[in-house]
C-alpha cells in the first residue's frame, strides 16, 4: 500500500510493505535533499532476483510526515522504484497491533491511546516518483564479506573530522604577479534572511578553525548560493585575486597515459576525499591572501578554500605524494578521483587496505556515500572501466546519433546547420546531403528512403574519424557552447575537430530565464561534463553572447549567476566572442528536438521511456499499429513511429496505462502550472502534446473528480436579469477592466491583489497591494504595472469600490481623457469579467494555499501566468498569443510544431488576422452567454444515498465558524450522505454529530459530489459563540433627499482602510448586506434612537463647504502625481479651457 508523505517540504511517495524487513530510503531522495548518513558495518540487501546490493550507511532519526502523523525512523538508503520510501516490519513492528484493509486500501493503529487511520493513494494518483516497480521484497544479510571488514577496521576514514588538517609536505601558496595591488572588493548587497545565514556559516567555520579574524588589506566578497534542498553554501569570489595570481606549472595527468595502465584489472574501487580543499592548509605567509568580507567582520581562510585558481594543482600534488610508491601500479589519481584496481579480489583486498591505511595515516577522510568498493565496472574519468577494458561513455556522441527525424523544415534545416558546421571534414558532404537539402525547399517536405539514408549516413560521419577525434592533451582544447529558449548545446574540440558533442532541454524554469543567464548556464553544464578534459588546462571558451565576454570582471547582482559562477572558479580560461552565424554547431544543438520530459513547478518529472516503450507493446491497440507501420509507414493514416514511440499527428501516443495517463493528467491539471483548469483549459493542456481514444472523455471526468475543485471553485448558475453586453473594443489595452480582492491573509506584507483585465485579448495582470492603501496608491501600482507596459487605456470598467469613489482618482482620469465607467450599485453584471477572473483567481490560490493560506502571494506570479497560457473559449486562443502574437513557450519541450515566426512581415500579417479573428470570436460567444443567461434555473434532484457537497455563509449560519480568510476558504463543506428528501426542493443530510445546523437544505445549497472521497469526510468548524462580525463601523449619519423621498445615508469607515476613504452609503442597503446590523446599537446617537423627523437643510450649507476643500486638496494631489507622466501642462490646459 502507497501513501503521500513529506520529508521536510519534500513531497514523497511511502510504500508500507510488511515483507521488507527494515525502512528504506531512495539514493535519489538522499542525495537531492542532502540527507545526513553515518557510516556502519557493510551489510548486504538481496532483491527479489537474486542479486545482493552492498551497502554501508544509515540515515538515523529522519523524520517523516504521514497523513495526521509525524513518525522518525532510521532508514537504509537504497535504489528502489516505485516509491521514495519504503516502511518495513522495522516500523511495522513498533506499532503492536494493526488493522489492515488491502482492498480499501487503508491502516488503523493506536499510539499512546490515540488512534490513527492511515487512507492509502489509489493506484492513478502520480508523484515525483520513477515509475518502476519493486520486483520483491528485500532481506539483510548481516555477515561481512572480506570487503566489508577491511571498511570497518578503517571506519574512522567516513567520519566527519573534528580538527585542522596537520601540516603536510604540500600547502597551498598564492603567488602574485609584479607590483600586485591587493584587490579590494566590497561585500554584495544580501537580503536580511541572508544576513542570517552567512553570520551562521562564519561562526560554524570559526568553530572548527578554518578561518579566523583577518587585518589583511586583501578582501573578496562572499557569495551565498542556494543548494537544492532549500539550504545554503557560502562561497568566496576570488575572480579579482586569482586575475593576479600566477598559474601553476604542476603537471596534469594525461588520461590516455592513465587509462593504458588499467590493462588487465577486473575489481575496481572508487574512493571521494570529504571536503578535500578543506584538508590541505594553506601556507602561513599567504593566509592574508585569502581574506574575505562579510556585512559584519574580515577573515581570513586557515585552511585551503573553494574557488582559488591554483587550488586544483596543489590537491593534485598532495594526493600524488601521498600514494606515489603506488601509482600505476594499482591506484590512479586524478584530482579528486582516486581509483584503485586489481586482477582479482584477493589482490583487491591488499591494494584496498594499503590505500586506507595511508589515507588513515595522512589524516585524510572520505565520503562513504559517494566512495564505491570492489565493483566489476566503473566510470572513471568520462570512461566505463571493466574487465572487457575501455569504453568511451556514450554520451559523448549520444547527442548526435539520438538525433531525431526531422518532421519539418525548421527542424531539418537545424540538423543541417550542426552537420554543415563539419562539412569540410565530410567527404563528397554536399552529395550525401543533397537529398536533405532538397527537403529545405518550399512546399518540398515529403520524407523518403533517400532522405532517410541521407541522415544516418550523416549522423554516422559526425560521430567517427575523421570528424570525431580522439583528445590530444599536448593541444589546448576549445569549448563553443550556445542556449536557445528550447535548451542548451556545446561541442568540445581541438584544432577545429570536434572531440565531443553536449545538449540538454531546458526546464520550464530555466526557459523562463534571461538570455545571458541561459548562456551562462550552457557555460557551466559544459564545462561539468567535460571536467575531466578541462580542469588544470588552459582552455578557449567561444561565445555568441557578447555580454559574456566580460564575464570574470562583472560585478554579480543576482542569485543565480552567483550560483552559476561559483561552478567556474576552479577553471582556467579565456573567453572569445564569436558571432552567432560563426556559431553554428553549438545553436544546433541547442535547438535540438529534445526527448520526452515532464517538467512540474515543485520537482522536474519524466515519463519512464522504457515503461512507455513497454506499455505500447502490451496495449494490443497500440501494438497492432505499430506494427502495421512497421512494414508500411503509410499504412495507417496521421501515425508514425519515431524512436521507437508512437505519434498521432506529431502527438506522442500513450497506451491503454492507468499510470501513465494518471501523470500527464495530473500535470496538466493539478500543478501550480496548470492551476486546476477546467475541462477545456486542461484539455488544450493535454491535447497539445498528447493522444489516446476517449481523451476528452477522461479529461472531463478527471476535472470533475477533483477533490480540491470541488471544494473550492464557484458554481456557476444562470443569474436573474438579463445580461447587457459592453461593446466589443477595436485594439487590445484600450478599453480595461478591474477590481479588488480583498480580505486575504497578510503575506509578504500584502493582503489585496487588484485584478485589471484587457476586456478584447482577456490577458490580466494580478497586482498584490497592502493595506491601508489610498485612491492615489492604487493608481501608483496601475501605471507602473500596466501604464508602463501597455500605455494608457481608452475607457476603465469598474464597479463602485470605495476606492473608485475618490474624487482624484476620477479626477486623474479625467485629465487622461479616460473613461471610468461604473457599474450599477451593488449588482456587478457590468464589470463581470474581472468578477469571474477574480473568481478564477481566488479558486486557483485555494488549491494551492489553503493548507498555507500566507504563502498566497508566492503563487501569484503563476497565477497570472497560468490564466494568461490558458485557453479561453470567448476567443478561442490564450491571453498571451493574442498580446504577443505566438504561442506561450509549451510545457512539454519534446513535442514537435512551430512556436516561433520566422518572417517579421508574416508575424505581423497573422496578427492583425488574429485581432480580426478573436472579434469575431468574441461577437459569437458575447451572443451565446446572453442566450445562456437569459434562460431559467436548472432542475437538480438528488436520490437517497447520493453524496453533494454543501454550501454555507458563516453570517447566515451562526453556529458555523467564520473562517479568519474567507477569501481562502473552501466554497464547499462535505460530501454528506442524502437521507430523505423534503418535498420537491429540499432535502436532508447526514451532519456529523456535532453539528448544531438543521439539516434540512434547499437544492440552490448543495453540489453533487463526484470521484472517490475518504471514508470519514471532515466535519464542520463549529463557532464557539455564534457571532458575527460586522466587517465596518459608522463614524456618522445624514438624511438625504432621493427622488424627492428623504433617504437615511451613513457615513462608513471600512475596516482595513483610512479614514479619508469612509464613504455614505444607503441604510436600507446595509441593512440587506449585513443582516445583522442594527443602526439603534451604535453609541453616537446620544438620544439613543433614530429621529424620525429628518432635517436634511441644516446640514447642506456646511457639507457644501467641507465638499469644495476636500475637491481642492485631491485636485493638488492629483496635479502632483500627473506631473509624474509630463502631463502637467495638460492639465493646466484644461483647467483653463
């Protein structure tokens, strides 16, 4: 049985299995959340095929949330699938007696007299989990092989260490270049979160003596990059300091020569020094070399820090020392990888003791977690070593023999321009191409046999001599790299000749960022996958991006490119500028149609190749087309194979899998991305990368199933009165809309977001505000989110906010010649789009935040991202195509079509034709909603034992407790059981029985309740004293006349805003709002009652003169803040006109 859990704020997927006998953690979780191990007696982990899987540490007392229960137990790490976690007899055992349902997939178990029901997740729920299976069950064989012993009499080496490192033959110096000047360089500018921590990381550093206080003139600055389980790790940026220093002669290893000397080994160790800079010191007379400065002191390093330019050189050295009666002869060393090799294990287990005993005696201390022992096979230095002998990894040439075929002419001409980038190097190059060239052709796209031939025969040339060369390390090496809003692409080489090619897609976060910091990205992969080539070695980087060119004199200003450059300090090279048409091998690759990826806003995903290529066979369906097209690729019309995947009109295929289904499902609906769509919003989602039978009918029922949208989103019902359409606007950002939604919970200061929405291209900016905030505030944060970028609109419509009422804000738009339009009081009909986009908007935040209702404000970025990608059913298109005219970049980066418009005069043709378009569209559906509103209620009737979900006002309900963020609350509380009905409209429920509300509801309350729920569904938040909370207070009263008729106004202060924004509203009016409010309770009338003899004529003479100084001061105001835009002088003209 699977449950959802979380380790920390990671979300992770537990298998409860009473057949394993102790808890288990997956390496993947360990090591993406850093997770603390502690080194024990090896033992062995035998799986269900036979195999036994060494292992030698333990993550003791993590903790782990369950559904209602926190538990801490000692978990082995272990590579499973199918789960993040698994829990065992070990855990199983400690809770004594346990009721267990497998059909209904559920536990109960009491702890300290409490008892606790553990609902297992059906088997379509998805996580961040791999989708593999466990073959079996696991068991530990405690008796220690040879291997085993030799670890544990060494133990002491995986242990973290407790002192200095002692003084040995080798200490890091830093000499300088002539009449050096000491560089100088003032801290970074960090938030306050990041005060703390860097404060925090000094004192630990103090605390084991690595640095002290330092007076050297010599200062760098502190970097503080983020690691990916939320924490941080402080750095020093020494570019200034490593720009003077002198580089090292020390000879590199050359990994030919190394690899030569492996001929013959069979058993293989791996051994990873712990924070190896960090145990060699640096030399006494350099230490003030190594200074750095923080907000709050100087100091200076003890030890060998990360990032110094010579630092590479001398770990070298000191591990060449340290093992040199024994290199090659059984041990290899290359910086930090220390690989020890034998003909047989008994050797083995000699080379082994004699390479811990001198790590032992040299005080050196290792990293059991990454250290690998007594294995058949092992990658060493960019090869996979075994008995058989060398191999290159295939990833070196994988990226170009993956290369898929080309389904259209953009993709075609990118392979063309990687393969023409080495056509020098290609033999008769223009006659093997020629059948692909003639493709590039207009309206020649027709794949054929030649074609076909054509591209292996290049994808073959690309990846053998004479194009691909074997490294020569007495040559410099030059890395040309290149990003693309699709991914990144480098191809490593010598002399011209490539050595090895590199591409990757982008996540969807990483597409989101700016073009330098996706160029400095394609630096930093590259030069991490070609470490072993390039590190100790000068080498040339070649960039098209100009701005990197001065990439090691910039100052760094954010986050990321601090987290970025810290992973090129240990490099040495020189940056060139290349243009971009000079640069054609790396742009290729960068381009490069990648794979099948899943990325999600919390962890990138992906879709198991190997379970989708096993599904397709098992799905007779699937299988019988493939098949088919097999020995006819036309035989089946729209499909195709490529890569051994099924596609449907370039839509990838997915068999008949609940798993798989389950996940893209899941993605496109449930995530922070998606933002719980509705059926068409999810469907677009869907369809625009994948395909199976009856997909429309599984999107609708997932989307009605959903728990989360049930309980939070609106009901849509038909409304009384007739709709009055507002006139279909001519130009995008002429004609707005907005509004308000208030009475959220504080978070980052805010508590307000106000909505405007463009009323033709629908596209929405959610700006968040705080309170208190006045008419003049609200129009600062309208010019410079919207003015700024969409200038000035033609007309605002807007319901009657208090806000809207001031007399500078009208004033405001008055001298902008723009129309505030009103809407009716107390009914919105006029202003309803912003009402249903707030709805929108306060549905999607209560998916994601009502277990965390102050974390709203985080959310809202991709809130507006996720209204302005999705589609929309009045223009048949998303917010986002109709303002920039493209497509919102897709989520799914491996499914083919065109996302960009090459030609600027066709882009701008094909606009205009979509603003005429989405007019059009916008006229049929503005005619369809009134058709729909126009008509009456639907009938809805319930049988006896359906669930519905129950609709409920805390104001109206006085026993229901009043949630402290109605904003975030559920809309719905259920699902309820339906016991009788009530005549023809009303109907009884079964209340939980606490519940003091009368159970009779009528049918406008209630909502059928769909999918599969937990067995004992919440109850009701029960009030403690019934009362309600009016949501203002009054500061006066007046009588008015209207129509003739005098009319009782009062004066309103509105809670959570100024004074100056109380406004005079009808009483009869509140009265309806706030049924409750009673206007004799309030203790500014001294008579203690209402005088019903109105004397309005009193009052008018003094208001008239309150109204003209109060009119006077927001006209100063207002000609204050229109200065701002240069339109001063405008209104000067005005006022004289």
């Amino acid at each position: 049985m699977k449950l959802q859990g979380k380790v920390g704020k990671r979300d992770v997927l537990i298998l409860v299995d009473s057949g394993s006998t102790h808890n288990f953690v997956s390496e993947s979780i360990v090591q993406e959340l850093h997770l603390m191990m502690q080194y024990v007696t090896p033992f062995g982990v035998q799986i269900g095929n036979g195999d036994i899987i060494r292992c030698n540490s333990i993550c003791r007392n993590l903790d782990v949330q369950l559904p209602g229960l926190k538990i801490t137990q000692d978990f082995f790490p272990f590579s499973i699938g199918g789960a993040d976690l698994v829990l065992g007899i070990q855990w199983l055992a400690s809770l004594n007696t346990v009721q267990a349902n497998w059909h209904e997939m559920f536990l109960i178990f009491t702890i300290d007299g409490q008892k606790y029901k553990l609902q297992g997740v059906p088997s379509k729920t998805t996580t961040p989990a791999t989708f593999q299976f466990l073959e079996t069950t696991t068991e530990i064989h405690l008796p220690p092989s040879p291997i085993d012993k030799i670890l544990s009499e060494f133990s002491i080496i995986f242990q973290e260490p407790e002192t200095l490192p002692p003084f040995r033959n080798h200490t890091h110096s830093i000499p300088l270049i002539t009449n050096a000047q000491p560089p100088n360089i003032r801290p970074y500018r960090y938030p306050y979160n990041q005060k703390t921590e860097i404060e925090s990381q000094v004192a630990e550093l103090l605390k084991k003596g690595f640095i002290k206080p330092s007076s050297s003139p010599f200062a760098s600055p502190v970097l503080l990059v983020s690691k990916k389980e939320g924490t941080w790790r402080m750095c020093v940026d020494y570019r200034a300091l490593n720009k003077l220093t002198i580089p090292d002669k020390y000879p590199i290893p050359n990994i030919d020569e190394l690899l030569d000397e492996l001929n013959g080994a069979k058993v293989f160790s791996k051994i990873d020094l712990r924070s190896g800079y960090h145990q060699i010191r640096v030399n006494p007379e350099d230490i003030p070399k190594t200074a750095f400065r923080t907000h709050s002191g100087h100091y200076e390093f003890v030890v060998m820090p990360f990032g110094l330019t010579n630092a590479p050189s001398t770990f070298q050295a000191t591990m060449n020392d340290l093992f040199r009666p024994h290199l090659r002869k059984f041990i290899l060393v290359f910086f930090d990888d220390i690989l020890i090799y034998s003909k047989d294990e008994i050797q083995h287990q000699l080379h082994l003791r004699e390479a811990l005993s001198l790590l032992q005696g040299h005080q050196f201390y290792a990293k059991s977690s990454k250290c690998l022992f007594a294995k058949s096979q092992i990658n060493f230095l960019g090869h996979v070593i075994s008995e058989n002998g060398v191999q290159v990894e295939k990833e070196k040439v994988a990226t170009v023999q993956a290369w898929p075929i080309p389904t259209n002419v953009k993709k075609l001409r990118g392979f063309l321009g990687l393969t023409g980038y080495y056509r020098r190097f290609v033999k008769n190059y223009g006659l093997i191409a020629r059948p692909l060239t003639n493709l590039t052709k207009k309206n020649a796209f027709q794949w054929t046999s030649a074609a076909n031939e054509a591209f292996s025969r290049l994808k073959e040339a690309l990846t053998t001599v004479p194009v691909l060369r074997l490294p020569d390390f007495s040559q410099e090496f030059t890395v040309e790299s290149d990003a693309s809003s699709e991914g990144v692409g480098a191809i490593l080489s010598q002399s011209g000749h490539p050595v090895a090619y590199f591409s990757k897609g982008l996540s969807f976060s990483n597409r989101l960022k700016s073009a330098y910091e996706r160029e400095l990205l394609a630096v930093v992969l590259a030069l991490q996958k070609w470490k072993h080539y390039l590190m100790g070695r000068h080498f040339f980087l070649k960039t098209d991006h100009y701005t990197l060119k001065y990439l090691l004199e910039q100052r760094v200003t954010t986050t990321e490119q601090q987290r970025l450059l810290v992973k090129l300090m240990p490099y040495d090279f020189t940056i060139l500028y290349r243009a971009g048409k000079e640069n054609k091998g790396a742009d290729s690759l960068s381009r490069q149609p990648q794979q099948i990826d899943l990325f999600t806003l919390v962890m990138p995903v992906a879709l198991d190749l190997i379970d989708l290529q096993k599904a397709l066979k098992v799905d007779p369906h699937t299988r019988m087309i493939m098949e088919t097209l097999q020995s006819d690729p036309k035989a089946v019309p729209h499909f195709s194979i490529s890569g051994h995947k099924l596609y449907f009109k370039d839509r990838l295929v997915i068999p008949a899998d609940d798993t798989l289904r389950g996940k893209i499902l899941f993605e496109s609906h449930d995530t922070p991305a998606s933002g719980h769509g509705g059926y068409l919003k999810t469907l677009k989602r869907v369809s625009k990368s994948f395909y199976w039978p009856n997909l429309k009918q599984e999107v609708k029922q997932y989307v009605q199933n959903c728990l989360h949208c049930q309980q939070n989103k609106y009901q849509a019902l038909a409304p009384a009165g007739l709709l009055q359409p507002l006139p279909i606007p001519d130009q995008i950002w002429e004609d707005v809309s907005m509004d308000f939604i208030v009475g959220l919970p504080k978070s980052n200061s805010f508590d307000t977001i106000l909505v405007v929405v463009d009323r033709l291209s629908k596209y929405a900016h959610f700006i968040p505000l705080a309170h208190p905030f006045t008419a003049k505030k609200v129009a600062e944060h309208f010019c410079k989110e919207v003015v700024r970028l969409h200038g000035i609109p033609r007309s605002i419509v807007s319901d009657r906010d208090v806000v809207f009422l001031s007399n500078f804000w009208q004033e405001l738009f008055k001298l902008c010649k723009t129309k505030l339009k009103m809407s009716t009081s107390y009914h919105p009909q006029t202003d309803g789009q912003t009402e249903v986009v707030n709805r929108g908007l306060e549905a999607y935040l209560r998916c994601f935040v009502q277990d965390q209702p102050f974390a709203w404000s985080s959310y809202l970025s991709w809130a507006e991202y996720s209204y302005n990608t999705g589609y929309h059913t009045s223009t048949n298109t998303t917010p986002f195509s109709v303002v920039y005219g493209r497509s919102p970049p897709p989520l799914y980066p491996y499914v083919p079509g065109e996302t960009m418009i090459a030609d600027l005069d066709q882009q701008l043709i094909e606009r205009d034709q979509m603003l005429r378009l989405l007019k059009d569209n916008l006229l049929k559906m503005q005619a369809r909603m009134k058709a729909q509103a126009d008509t009456h209620r639907r009938e809805l009737n319930f049988n006896v034992g359906d669930y519905v979900f129950l609709r409920l006002q805390p104001y109206r309900q006085k026993s229901l407790a009043k949630w402290k963020f109605q904003k975030l609350s559920p809309r719905f509380f259920g699902p309820y059981k339906v016991i009788r009905q009530v005549g023809k409209v009303a109907y009884e429920l079964e209340l939980p029985s606490d519940s003091r509300l009368h159970p009779i509801f009528h049918v406008s309350l209630l909502r059928p309740a769909r999918g599969q729920f937990p067995a004992s569904p919440p109850p009701l938040p029960i009030s403690k004293d019934g009362e309600l909370l009016l949501f203002a207070q009054v500061q006066s009263h007046r009588w008015v006349l209207d129509g003739g008729i005098p009319t009782l106004e009062l004066l309103i202060e509105w809670k959570d805003r100024p004074m100056e924004e109380a406004s005079w509203e009808n009483y009869d009016l509140l009265q309806g709002q706030f049924p409750t409010f009673r206007l004799e309770d309030k203790s500014f009338f001294q008579g203690g009652s209402i005088d019903t003899n109105p004397r309005p004529l009193r009052v008018y003479a003094r208001r008239r003169k309150q109204q003209l100084a109060h009119d006077r001061e927001d006209e100063l105001v207002a000609d204050q803040f229109l200065s701002l835009f240069g339109l001063a002088d405008y209104s000067i003209q005005l006022a004289q006109e």
